[in-house]
C-alpha cells in the first residue's frame, strides 16, 4: 500500500511528499529530511513484490542492493544517504535530485547535439565504471533513469532497482524489469549472462536515443527489424561515433567492448580525431600577413618610434633651453642639437623612448662615454630641475647603467615591484642601445612593443573546459570535443551537491564543470 502524503516515518525524521514512481521493482517517494529541511529520496518494493511468495527473497536483495549502492560513491550517481525499516518494509534514503530526465529533455527539446550527447554519455559510462568496479552491474540504464540537474549540465545515474554483482555472471531473471530497447538480448534470456557489457549495450543505446530521439528497436526484435541509420538523424555525426555506438549495440556480448573503459577510448579516439582536424582548419585561418601589410606595419612602426624620439628630444632640450626665450617656431630637431653641447650622452637615462634617436641623429656624433665623469649638464643645473619638478626623472636623470644607479628616485623602481609593473624594466630593453652604430633602424621599431610573451606550454592535445576529468575509481576519462566557448559553466561539484548536504561528500566530481552548452530549463 502506497504511503499517503503528510506520512511520517523513523519518529517524525521523515515525511513523505509525493509519490513519484511505482516501478516494476519499487515505489519511489519524495519527502523531507525534517532534520535537515532537506528534501530526499525514499524508495521501498512496491506492493507486488511484497506479495510475492518469494518477497523475503527480494528484500534481502533490496538490502543488499542498499549496501552496495552506498558503496558505489561516484559524482554521477545519486547518493544513498540512509537505510531504515518500518512497519515490515525497508527504505533507502537518497539525494533528491532537482532536474529532468534525459528521456524527458529529449521529449520536449528533440535529439541532442553529438558534443551535448556526447558529454553526458560520458559522465555516465564513468558512473557505469564505478559501479562495475565496485563488482557490480547496474542492469537498467536508459533516459528515464538519468536526471540531469537543475540549471547545470550534470546527469546523475539515479536507478539501482536490478543493480547486482556480476563477479560469476549473473543471470537474468527478472525481464518484465526491462527496458525495451536499452536492455540487450541476454537479460531477456532466462539464463543469459549478465556482463559489463550488459551495460555497455545499454549505455549505447542511451546515446543512439539522445542522438535520434527514438530508443534503438528492441533487441529481441533486432534480427527482424534493422537499427534506423543514425545518420538520417544525424547527417554531420562522425563516423566513429557510429561505429562505436554499433558497435556496443552488437547483439552477442562478444562483439562489444569487454569494459567500458574500452568503449570509451572508442569514444576518445573519435574525439582525438575531431580535434586534430579542427587543430587543422584552425592552423590556417590566422595566415600570414601579404607583403604590403608588413611593410605598411613596418613604416607605422617607425614613424611612431621617430616622432617617439623627436618628441622625447623636443622636451629634452626645451628643459635644457628654458631660459632662452619662447620659441615662436618649431624649431628642427637638428637645429636644437646643434644648439646644444653635444659631447656628453643625449639622454640622461636611457629609456625606450630614446633609443630610436642613436641611429638616426646619433650616428654621426661621437659615442656617447658611459662613464659618470661625463655626465651631462641637465643634473646639474638647478634652474632645469627647479623649472620642471613634475617631470619624469627617469627622462633626467643620466645614468649610463641605471642598473647600478643608487640615487633616489621619486619613481619606485619597477624592479622593486615587478608584480605591480606589467612592462618590463626598460634596462633590460635598452641596454646594447648604447652602441649607436649597431642600431639600425628596423631594430628600434619594436620598442614600443609589447615585452614578448614567455613561451606557452604546449596545450594539451584535448584542452578544454570540455575535458572529464578523471574520479577517484573511474576509468581514464576522455576529452571533450566541445568548443563553443562563450558558454554558461557547470557549477562545480560542491555547489552540484548543495541540495543535499547529510552524508559525506562524494567523490571529486568527474564531469567537467565548464561545459558550454545552453542553459538548460530550471524545473
Ligand atoms: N533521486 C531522485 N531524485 C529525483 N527524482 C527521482 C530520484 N529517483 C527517482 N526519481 C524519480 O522518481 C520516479 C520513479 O523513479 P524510479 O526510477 O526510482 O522508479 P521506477 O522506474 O518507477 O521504478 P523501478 O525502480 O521499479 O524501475 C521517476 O520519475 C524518477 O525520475
């Protein structure tokens, strides 16, 4: 008898909700943690199978099934949080999961896209693997029994009704459990042989229906009635793709792939494939610039690192000049050099913006001394400091080495907070410029250029917010194909489990929590 809303349960600890399901195996109720003001999961065997003659039989497995489940602790699948009997029945207490099942989004929002399907038949087969792993088979994956979670990108595995060890291959017992279409031949043998690829046959069938919208034709059936190409649901989907949902479709166990490790490096390699071709495309779209574009870029660059220089020795020698009368017309570069005592080093401190002036006036004049003796006028005339307080002293102060240079400066050194400063110490930029004759032109240009970048590490051959990283137990996880990068994230994985915070954390989470697909309606 199905418990009524408003029932309590464990003294008050548990008040059924609603019922959601009544399955062939259980009934499925939703209520609230009254502790915690959590809403949870309660399943229990339904009615039948508690009239059953063999009912002792199935509760021992329900506990069984109970203690297992806890022990399959993977992101992916929802959490058991508590086991209890009452009035002659016994419940498991799980995570409610907020969402939609994937057979329900498929219903409403039409087959998937290869990249979404892909991505949350990924974090199933790595549930699926934990769970085998954990010496068990699931036995009843499908659309209906995965959630994906409310405003995120995660599916949870959320069924265990027929889950069972398979460590001597289990036998299939039980087919009006079944799902047609998802379930494969031997679960509907009497004494067919229950194996990872029992699951494996249902995980790709998982993925031919988000891709296609129709559940695979029922594996009974299948030596009358051939699979509907996927293609003519999915014209772009690649081959490989295919092959490997055929190929863990195949009716004799044999024919699949033994793990779903396996099954998913099927997946892999067809990922490894898609991105080396679109690594391709993508290494020709930035083509190098035609000729006239560089050139054109070269004479940008060196007239702004000319008028750079004229500019810097404009202000240089009207500061040295400031006495002399106002200048009506703008005087020639090379008539205030003329001006000017051009024996000791233009510049007091050599600075990116001098540099561009060694080859193009300097190269006739002597080379500059860089001893200190021969420091010019500029530190020692008072009426230049005084006249122009709130000039850059870096632009005045002549220091041949400013590496070495001890005096104070009002500047803070940008070698003393390099993390504050993001351009490079112009010393380091500056320093061969003191030798006029070897800077020729072309050379200068780049000053005022961006320091250059230091060498990326060489990017992962499946970078990506895309990538599932790997569980604790599970299989060497794969990459994702997906790209679209202007996407929503996926909430990480303590935010994912936020709505149910009574049992300890679940293992790190090996779904990619960055997935850019958009986002999904909120329940
Ligand atoms: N942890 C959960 N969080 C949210 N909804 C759930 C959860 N578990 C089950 N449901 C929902 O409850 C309903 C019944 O699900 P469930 O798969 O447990 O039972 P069933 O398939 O009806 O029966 P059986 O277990 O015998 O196969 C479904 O709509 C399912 O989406």
């Amino acid at each position: 008898m199905n418990l009524a809303p408003a029932t309590v349960l464990q003294q008050g600890k548990y008040k059924i909700n609603a019922t959601l399901g009544i399955g062939g195996f259980g009934i499925t109720y939703r209520a609230i943690h009254t502790h915690l003001n959590q809403t949870v999961v309660l399943k229990t065997l339904n009615e039948s199978l508690r009239q059953h003659p063999e009912s002792a039989q199935f509760q021992q497995q329900f506990i069984a099934e109970a203690q297992r489940r806890s022990r399959c602790q993977h992101f992916n699948i929802v959490r058991v949080i508590d086991f209890f009997e009452e009035a002659g029945q016994s419940f498991i207490a799980m995570d409610y999961i907020p969402g939609q099942t994937l057979a329900q989004i498929v219903e409403t929002d039409q087959p998937l896209s290869e990249a979404q399907a892909l991505h949350y038949i990924r974090q199933i087969a790595s549930a699926v693997s934990t769970v085998h792993h954990s010496g068990l088979l699931h036995g009843n994956i499908n659309p209906e029994n995965i959630i994906r979670r409310a405003d995120s990108h995660v599916v949870m595995l959320i069924d265990f009704g027929i889950a069972r060890g398979f460590t001597a291959g289990t036998k299939q017992t039980h087919t009006n459990l079944l799902s047609p279409g998802y379930a494969p031949l031997e679960q509907y043998l009497y004494d067919g042989k229950c194996t990872p690829a029992t699951d494996i046959y249902a995980i790709a069938a998982t993925l031919y229906y988000l891709l296609s919208g129709v559940a695979p034709v029922a594996a009974p059936l299948r030596d009358r009635i051939p699979l509907t190409e996927l293609r003519q649901f999915q014209p772009n989907l690649s081959p490989r793709i295919e092959r490997a949902i055929l190929q863990g479709l195949e009716i004799d166990p044999h024919n699949r792939p033994q793990t779903v490790e396996n099954w998913l490096t099927m997946l892999q390699e067809t990922e490894r494939v898609s991105v080396k071709r679109k690594g391709k495309q993508s290494l020709r779209l930035p083509a190098p610039p035609p000729p006239q574009l560089t050139f054109l870029a070269f004479l940008v660059t060196a007239a702004i690192a000319g008028w750079m220089g004229f500019d810097l020795a404009w202000h240089y020698n009207s500061t040295s000049l400031s006495n002399r009368p106002k200048i009506e017309s703008f005087p020639s570069l090379e008539d205030l050099l003329k001006s000017r005592d051009l024996s000791g080093p233009m510049f007091g401190q050599p600075s990116v913006e001098s540099s561009p002036l060694y080859p193009i006036e300097l190269n006739k004049l002597p080379k500059p001394s860089l001893d200190s003796t021969n420091i010019p006028e500029q530190i020692d005339d008072p009426s230049e400091t005084s006249a122009q307080p709130s000039e850059s002293p870096s632009q005045e102060t002549p220091a041949p080495e400013p590496e070495a240079e001890p005096e104070p400066s009002p500047t803070p050194e940008p070698a003393e907070e390099p993390s504050e400063s993001p351009i490079p110490e112009p010393q380091t930029e500056i320093e061969p410029a003191p030798q006029p004759e070897a800077a020729p032109v072309p050379e200068v240009a780049p000053l005022p250029a961006e320091p250059p970048a230091a060498p990326a590490p060489p990017a992962p051959e499946s970078a990506s917010a895309e990538t599932l990283p790997p569980s604790e137990s599970a299989p060497p996880v794969i990459a994702s194909p997906i790209e679209r990068s202007p996407e929503p994230a996926i909430p990480s994985s303590s935010a994912n489990n936020s709505d149910s915070s009574i049992a300890p954390d679940s293992p790190p989470p090996v779904a990619d929590p960055t997935m850019p697909f958009p986002e999904p309606a909120t329940n």
